[in-house]
C-alpha cells in the first residue's frame, strides 16, 4: 500500500471513529434521512450531530441533498458498511 492510500485510508477511520458517528452511519444504512430525524432518533443535540454530519461529509463517507429547508444525508461510500460489519463481527467475538 501507498502511503497516499494509507494517509487516505486512516482518514475514512478517522471519520467515523467516534460513538456517535457510528450510531449515525447506522442508522442511515437503513436510509437516507433528514437532519431533525437523525437528531431525534439519538436523543442529542442539533450542533452536535450537525458538527458530525458535516465532517462525515467532508471526508466522503457520507453526501447530502437539500429539499427546501430540510437537508437528507445517505451514505456516499458503501464499503464504511463493509468495514464495520467486520468490525462489529470482532467485537462480537471478542466477547465471548
């Protein structure tokens, strides 16, 4: 591997190694969704998840449209799903 491909890589991990970025990314693997529902499905607040949408977008892992004054986020690149089923796969492993 590169090490352009490795600087790229870690920045795809990077972007959703974070709780609440991974409660984000699963529930959009389900579908694409509108901010104000993401923000109720995990019970924060609107900056936050705001804050974690944007630079999950910015890194490409996620892309978003606009339709009037609601913005819908889906995920962009579909291997972050590949990726974290075999993580979720280790850590039920791991656990017993």
């Amino acid at each position: 591997m590169n090490e352009k491909i490795a600087e790229h890589a870690a920045e795809v991990l990077k972007a959703i190694a974070h709780p609440i970025r991974l409660q984000i990314v699963e529930l959009l693997h389900a579908g694409e969704m509108c901010v104000g529902d993401i923000v109720e499905a995990l019970g924060g607040k609107q900056a936050i998840t705001s804050q974690q949408l944007n630079m999950m977008k910015a890194k490409g892992v996620l892309s978003c449209r606009r339709d009037g004054a609601r913005v819908y986020y889906r995920i962009e690149n579909k291997n972050v799903i590949k990726l974290l089923r075999c993580i979720y796969d280790h850590c039920e492993h791991k656990k017993g």
